[in-house]
C-alpha cells in the first residue's frame, strides 16, 4: 500500500520523527525553511498502515484557516505519491488514507474555539507554528483529547515554531529552551508524567531546500536587521524578531535584590484581570545614586521592580480571583511596616456596574487605588525612555526574582495594524502595569537631612512631595 517517495533529511528531521514512543510531546524548529510543514505531515503520515487503521485519528491545527493553505497544498503534493488511493476531502477538510486512518486539518483561533473539540479522541495532535498562540490555553485544554479506546502505543503530540511571535515566551519555557537552547532533553512533566523534548532546527539542516534553492539564505540575510537574521538562519531563542522592545537587556534591566533605604518613595501599580492574569509591582523610586557591584550605580530618580505578583495559572489563564482576594493577598505579601506612598490601578476598576466597584471592595479590605493614567502610546514612550535611559545607565530596573517580568517583556511584540502599539494577543498584562508605573509620575525623595549637614536646594519633585495630598495614598497595607 505505501509508497516510499519520501524520507526524512539526516539530521533533526530525522530525529524527530524517531522520538516516538519517547516523546509524548515534541516542539521542532528554530529557523525559517527547517523543514517544519514536511515533518509534521510526515510525522502522522509514519503509522498510517501499521496496524492501527481507523484508530490511528489526528488532528492539525493553525491559527486560522487561511494559514492552512500552504499546509494543505503540501499535503496535496506528500500524500497521494506516499498512499495509493489517499484522498482529500475539501470540504470537510480531512484526509482519508485506504487502512482506515484520518487526519483533520482545524483552524483554533480563539482559546474558546478549543472547546469544540472536547469529546473528540485523537492519537496523534499537532499543532503547526505554535507561537502563533498568545498562551498555552488552547494547547493543555486539548492534551485531554489525546486518548484512544485501542492500545496504541505511540499517542503523540507535535508542533512546530519559529522563535518569535505572540506565545514566544511560554513556548520557549514550557519546553524549556531557556534551560536547554540547543534541545535533545527528555523532560518529565511530574503531575501528568507526560514527557516532552524539543528539537532544534536550523536552516542549514534543510538541504533540499538549499540545493533546490541556493540563494534562499542570501534573501533572508537582506530581509531584515542582523538580529531577526540571526533568529531565522539559527533558530536562536534568545533573540525575538520583531520585539517592541528592543531596549530590554537583562544585563542592564535586572539586577540581584537589594535592601532599598526605607525612606524612597515606594509604591504600587496594579493591572486587573480575571480570566485574563492580573499582575500588581511594587516599585521603589530612587532617592540618591545607590553604588552596585561591578561599578555600577542605581541614579536618582530611577524605578526599582523589587516584588511582584502574576495572577496567572500555568496555562497562561487567568486565577479567577475576587476583588477581595486580589487585595487580601496584596497585603499579605507586604513587609512589615512597610509604607507605600501611593498606589495606581487599571482605570476599569473604578466602573460601576449595578454595584460597588472592583475599586471599592478593595477599598473595604483597606487597598486603596487611584486611577492610572491609561494612554498607551504615551506610557509605551516613557517606559521605552527609561529602558533607555541617559548616557546609557537606563533609568528602570527590577530584581532578578521578578520572573514573570523577565519573561514577559522581552517577548512582545508590535501590533500588526498599529506599529506604535503592543501587540494586545500577546501576554501584555505586566507590561501595561509596567505603563502605569512610568505614568504615575514617580518623585524621589531624598534621605532625611542629619541635623547640624549642609542643605541642598530643593527639587520641583521635593516641592510636589511635601504637599499636602487630598487623598491620603502615605498608608500602611
């Protein structure tokens, strides 16, 4: 029945394939033209004809159904020369091969979109260009359709991605590339004991494509600047085509915790969300340059990330939490004594809905908000001035434990359809509390004057901090 008109390529390709009955879970690719499109149809297309017939049932899933296109017209091209009598059916947008196996190409462009399927049984579930997705929603909630009443061996997930777009971030620690950036490490997932492995790709393994298509390298290498050359020629996670902020370094952006003088300004900025995360920082401002180790020196005026708090489950979903468990667990993770001089909210929890606003539930748990100035593009320039900063000493900073921040950050992305804007399916929601920060115009205050020291002229900040407050925000949480 099967004809052999198609072998994969030494190398990852091929090694890619062979994790069956290894892998439950595999990612595979890095690099533009890695042979990604032709591993995962050949990767389902291995045990059609093994035995399995109807049981052997898949599933291939995109964003959108135009991005299928490409996806099913190279099908068109590997099925029927590899099956006799494999046929296509448009509508239903299935393949039916003569032993009885299936496999159903699916658009999921919405998490909401996954619910569909609920009640479906696949042995084989593959998900093409995966960092399309914003979160991992969508891709857990299906893990529960990979089920079979036969004994089938070797169920399997498979995807494929490019570093880059609006899920780059939880593609790239879910499968732990951060950890393993050139692949090859069978992880074990402790709660489902599912195992997962990822498998890097880069151009030059292609070498079809490069043989059939020698200057192929040559017109990415002129398509961009030489870091999103270097992302699609090498796979490199590290690097993120496309990144709203291309100022983020950890080197110059994260810095080990420190014991901060306790009188700086200190306050809180807070992004709602529900089933969308939710994530409150604490931010100290600068009073005076604070020297560091290897010479380097915090300047006056700066902000310090020094806790945070992500409300997000890991499927990248919100906690569903109460108003009053949000503020309940605000104060629970302050210090002692610890003063905040003012704290600043996404504006949509002072609206009133038929009832007392999200703003003041909290306000009943003794967390007090005001509104945060919510002008995007102008929070955007501000944040991207600090990231910048002044002769090259940047003007933001947040501690190394801030690990949602470090993760997030890097990884976003411009809107599409608005250049100047962040991309709002990507996983924006510290980024906007990040927003409110540099909006809320942080003042420094300096240490108090020793009785008996010279004194220093005051600064329009020190002015503007010594007057009196209309809302009392100098408070205890």
């Amino acid at each position: 029945m099967q004809k052999k008109y198609w072998q994969p390529q030494i190398g990852p390709q091929a090694a890619a394939i062979d994790t069956a009955g290894i892998a439950d879970e595999l990612l595979f690719g890095g690099a533009r033209g890695g042979g990604k499109t032709d591993f995962l149809l050949a990767d389902f297309m291995a045990d059609v004809g093994r035995g399995y017939g109807a049981g052997w049932c898949g599933v291939l899933f995109r964003r959108t159904y135009p991005e299928c296109e490409e996806m099913i017209a190279r099908s068109r091209e590997l099925y029927p020369s590899c099956f006799k009598g494999a046929r296509y059916h448009s509508q239903r947008r299935v393949w039916y091969f003569p032993d009885g196996a299936s496999l159903r190409i699916r658009a999921i462009d919405q998490n909401e979109d996954a619910d569909k399927f609920q009640g479906h049984a696949f042995t084989w579930i593959g998900w093409d260009e995966l960092g399309n997705w914003a979160n991992p929603a969508a891709y857990h909630k299906l893990k529960a359709t990979l089920r079979s009443a036969q004994a089938i061996p070797v169920k399997r997930i498979r995807a494929t991605a490019n570093p880059g777009g609006a899920g780059h971030g939880w593609v790239k620690q879910y499968f732990a590339i951060d950890r393993y950036p050139l692949g090859g490490q069978l992880l074990r997932d402790d709660n489902s004991s599912m195992t997962r492995m990822f498998i890097k790709s880069r151009l030059y393994d292609n070498r079809v494509l490069l043989q059939n298509d020698p200057h192929y390298a040559e017109r990415l290498r002129q398509s961009g600047d030489s870091q999103i050359v270097r992302a699609w020629l090498d796979g490199d996670w590290d690097i993120i085509a496309g990144a709203f902020f291309s100022e983020w370094s950890v080197s110059r952006h994260v810095i080990p915790p420190i014991a901060l003088p306790p009188e700086w300004t200190r306050f809180i900025a807070f992004d709602w969300g529900s089933a969308s995360p939710f994530s409150v920082g604490w931010w100290a401002v600068v009073g005076e340059d604070l020297p560091m180790s290897a010479g380097r020196v915090l300047p006056r005026g700066a902000l310090v990330r020094y806790r945070e708090w992500y409300g997000a489950n890991d499927k990248g979903e919100g906690l569903k939490l109460t108003a009053e468990a949000v503020a309940d667990g605000i104060r629970a993770r302050q210090a002692a004594g610890e003063k905040i001089n003012y704290a600043i909210a996404d504006p949509s929890i002072f609206r009133i809905d038929g009832g007392p606003s999200l703003a003041e539930r909290m306000q009943a748990r003794r967390v007090f908000f005001r509104a945060a100035d919510n002008n995007r593009l102008a929070g955007w320039d501000q944040l991207r001035a600090r990231l910048n900063g002044h002769g090259g000493i940047p003007q933001i900073y947040c501690f190394a434990d801030c690990i949602d921040s470090i993760r997030t950050m890097p990884a976003l992305l411009h809107d599409p359809q608005r250049s100047e804007d962040i991309d709002t399916a990507s996983e924006d929601h510290i980024a906007d509390e990040w927003r409110y920060a540099c909006m809320s115009r942080p003042y420094a205050k300096s240490a108090p004057v020793v009785p008996g020291a010279a004194a220093t002229p005051l600064t329009w900040n020190d002015l503007h901090a010594l007057q009196p407050k209309k809302n009392n925000f100098n408070h205890r949480i």
